[in-house]
C-alpha cells in the first residue's frame, strides 16, 4: 500500500467516524437533552422538602453501588442468553461502571481508556449493533444515561462553581444524578434483554 493511498484511508476513516458522530448526536431526542435539567431540578426541589435526605451524598454513596451491582448481574445475564455484540458492549460498559463505584485503584482513569475503546469498538460494529440502535427505546435510554453522567461529571469538576450556593448543593447533585445514570444503565439492560427477545419481524420496524 503505498503512502497516498494509506493516507486516503485514513482520511476517509476520520470522515466517516466524524459523519456518525453527527448523525448519533442528531439521533438523540429532544427529551433526553433536557432531561438532566428537569432531574436537576427535582433533585434540588426534593433536597428541601422533608424527604431531603433521600438525596445526601452518603445515602446515594450505598445506593449507587446498589444499582449498578445489580445491573452488572443483570446484563452477564442478559449477554449469556442472548449472545449478541450490542450485549457484550453493553456488559463491558456496565462492568467497567460497577468497577469504578468500587472505587478500586486505577478504575477511575481506568474507566474512561475503557469508554474510548468500547466506542471505537462499537463503531467498528456498527453493522452488527445497528438493529439495537435503531429502537426507539434503547437510544433513550442510552443516550439518557451519558446525558446525566455527562453533567454529573461536569458538577463534579465544579465547572458551575458560578452558580448560588454550589458549594452547598454540589455533592449531593453530582451523586443523586449519578444514581440516576445508573437507573437509566438498567433500564437500558431491561431492553436490551426485551428486544433480544423480540421476533425478528418486530425488530425490523
């Protein structure tokens, strides 16, 4: 193969990955960028009601691990029945969430070498996941799930630091939205496991 024509490849590579990175963002649907805000919101509307503690930082620390432990069950599960390859990265993504919540040394970073190699492996299968991708359902869901964990993260960082009280409020919301990613992780599984079991005339709509 010579230089211009391994340089083409590549180039045509850039394009392409760029091209579906596009259209995933515009196959997000409107609900879902909005709803980190309206949980957002309700997150800090329950904090000053009488069940506030529902959203303290120690209770969703027991109750993170919770959900995304058994998520993990769940979804070895749902890959050993259905043996598909949205399945296994699926059950890669989870596990390497539930690691992270154990907070074991080097899962952190860790996590996110594993989320940028789950994502070129998933594109590299786009052939072969495509029929999940395109049920309503599963984008929801998904796309739901790094919608909240992005903004988790990004309350986190402390990149709204500009807001009223922050520093008050901060940790609780970055934890209750991260159990809430975690929800939308299982829910995500559940559907999984429901299409999988679909007859193929139904998963073609």
């Amino acid at each position: 193969m010579s230089a211009a024509t391994a340089k083409d490849r590549v180039t045509d590579l850039i394009v392409s990955a760029f091209k579906s990175g596009v259209e995933v963002l515009k196959s997000i649907p409107l609900l879902m960028w909005l709803l980190p805000l309206v949980l957002s919101v309700a997150i800090w509307t329950i904090s000053k009601s009488p069940i506030g503690w529902m959203t303290e930082k120690p209770v969703q620390e027991i109750a993170a691990p919770v959900v995304i432990g058994l998520t993990a069950g769940l979804v070895l599960a749902v890959h050993k029945w259905s043996k598909t390859r949205f399945s296994l990265l699926l059950a890669c993504f989870v596990w390497s969430l539930f690691l992270r919540e154990l907070h074991f040394w080097g899962t952190n970073n860790g996590f996110y070498i594993a989320l940028v190699v789950l994502i070129i492996w998933g594109w590299m299968s786009r052939a072969e996941i495509d029929h999940f991708l395109k049920q309503r359902s599963i984008r929801y869901f998904l796309s739901g799930a790094f919608l909240i964990y992005l903004l988790s993260k990004i309350v986190d960082r402390g990149y709204l630091a500009f807001l009223p009280d922050f520093s008050v409020w901060r940790h609780n919301l970055e934890e209750t939205l991260e159990t809430c990613g975690h929800v939308m992780v299982f829910c995500l599984v559940v559907m999984t496991l429901r299409i999988a079991t679909m007859p193929k005339k139904q998963k073609r709509r």
